[in-house]
C-alpha cells in the first residue's frame, strides 16, 4: 500500500501513453452531445501498448453510451497521474517511456468505457494529490489507500481490496498456509516497515495461544528478506499480495505466494472531492467493466485477479 511517505520515483513528469488513433470504434454509440447531427462525431478510442498484458482485454471494449461523460472530459481527455516503481500496480514498460501495470491497464479500460482520450503521467507519489487539487490531473491511480486523512481533501472510487501475502520456496516445503503455522518459525521482513509490524503481531498471537513465538530476521530491503526465504534461513517474508504476486511470477524465482485472509484495505482513485461530477462518471465507468467482465479480465491478465471488488463504491462506503 502507498503512504504520503513513499520515496520519489520518478523525478520528472513524463507524460505518456495517450497516443490518439483517429480510427472509428465500430458500432459505438457517439459520446458527444452539440445539439446538432451533423456536428455528432463517434468515439476516437485509444489503444494500449502490446507490453500491457491485458491489451487484448482493453482493446475488446467499447464505449458505454448509457454514461453521461462531462463535457471537459470529452474534449481534453483523462489526466491520470501515477507513481511508477511498484510492480506489478506500477511500472516501466522495456523501452523505459511507456507505463505499464494494472493501474494503467484500468486507467486504459476506464478510458476506452468512456470513449475518451488518455494521458498517464509519473508523477512523484507526494506531488499526486497535490497535482490533483491545483486541477493538473483529473485523478490518482497509483495504489492509494482509501483513508479518513486523504479523504478531507479527496473522494476515492474504489477499485481493489489489497491485502498481504507470504511468500515461501515453491512446494511450500514449510506448510506455511495461516499466520499460525508461522510459530516458532523463522520470518524474514523489511526493518520499520508494514511486514515487520504484521509479523510482530503474529508473533504475539502465538504466544497468546500458548505456543512459541515467531522468530523474526529484520533486513533493509525487500531483496534481502526474499534471499533469506529462498536460501531456507526464513520459512516465508511478508508483504503487499500484489507485490508478491509479481516476485513469484518472475522467471525461475522459485518462490510462490500465498494470500493471508484478513487485514484487506480498499485501494482507491483519487478525485478531488468538489469534483462530484467526475466522481460520479468514474464510478459510473468502472462499475460498467464490472458488469462486463472485463475489469476482472484485466486483474486476471496481470495474475491479481484476486484484488477485484464486487462493486464500485465510494469512499469505502462512508
């Protein structure tokens, strides 16, 4: 999950991935309203880059005429901001220009639902909402977690539940299923960081229930504390599900990632809260891939498929 405290990742803004393809969506209902016929023109839809991996699943959709779309969106496009460096959610496709991950996956979908033109910027995770309030951006998708705190300044569409995952060697030699086959067991995690606090609060469970104590090896980084698992010194290392879906994924990792029930966080699009009009149309168009499937397509293309929400709500329902 990112917090305001996240490192800056991408020092300058690179505006990207919103290449317009002047070709006609066959048999989608036109999206612009001028009050005369002749001046009625169909959606211009744009494409996704071959490295997105749910690019056949966003080039399958078409606008959903049933959304009123503002008039501003219509004619400037989606201003999406996002912070790259947190695969799978965010990242550099091979050429390092283009953004790939299931943000901009949705990002592309949600464009494609609205018959709209897209630009996806890198933007500093701090600078983002910021960005958004001074009306640089329409919106964050950058696995933003829903909160009391952003939500003074923010109204959030919620499109995922992120939760945490242990990652263990392939088999799962160590029978790690739950938190509590972690007793007494090694657990390697990052040093102040989200994974150690969960662990430690494992630990104390085990204790409560009256069997031994989780025997946790602090690391600086992620790399280090996912060497130990794979080396046998840790039986597992905690972290984000996404995350370490990707490290499991990832060629000969030798790894496998294994969701913890519980603990799930709404993950959420950031608009800025006076903004009720896009709130409305984003909500509207993330729930239409909803219905059509391809909003579980495209978590499914990127192996996450598990994060998907069965509605779009708003502010985590508050």
């Amino acid at each position: 999950m990112r917090f305001p405290t996240t490192p800056a990742r991408g020092a300058l803004a690179l505006v990207l991935g919103a290449v317009l393809l002047g070709t006609t969506a066959c048999g989608a209902q036109s999206i612009s309203d001028t009050g005369s016929d002749a001046d009625v023109t169909e959606a211009t839809l744009i494409s996704a880059p071959e490295e997105d991996l749910a690019a056949s699943v966003i080039e399958g959709i078409e606008p959903d005429g049933a959304i009123t779309v503002p008039a501003a969106l219509r004619s400037e496009g989606l201003k999406v901001t996002t912070s790259v460096g947190y695969p799978p959610m965010e990242m550099w496709g091979a050429d390092g220009k283009v953004i790939v991950g299931v943000d901009a996956s949705l990002a592309r979908g949600l464009a494609r639902t609205l018959g709209v033109d897209l630009t996806i910027t890198d933007q500093e995770f701090n600078a983002q909402i910021p960005g958004v309030l001074t009306g640089r951006f329409d919106m964050v998708m950058s696995s933003m977690t829903d909160n009391a705190e952003r939500r003074e300044t923010m109204s959030f569409v919620d499109y995922v539940s992120a939760g945490n995952a242990f990652l263990v060697q392939s088999g799962n030699p160590s029978g790690v299923t739950v938190p509590a086959d972690l007793c007494g067991q090694i657990v390697s995690v990052v040093d102040n960081g989200s994974s150690a606090d969960l662990a430690e609060e494992f630990s104390a469970q085990c204790i409560s229930d009256g069997n031994s104590a989780i025997d946790i090896l602090k690391f600086e980084g992620d790399s280090e504390a996912i060497l130990a698992v794979k080396s046998g010194r840790a039986a597992a290392t905690i972290g984000d599900y996404p995350v370490a879906v990707h490290r499991a994924a990832e060629a000969d990792s030798g790894l496998e990632a294994l969701a913890i029930d519980g603990g799930e966080s709404p993950w959420g699009i950031a608009i800025d809260k006076k903004n009720t009009e896009l709130l409305n149309t984003v909500q509207q168009a993330l729930q239409s891939m909803i219905d059509s499937g391809s909003y579980q397509d495209i978590l499914g293309a990127w192996g996450v498929e598990q994060m998907a929400v069965d509605s779009a709500v708003v502010n985590d329902g508050q």
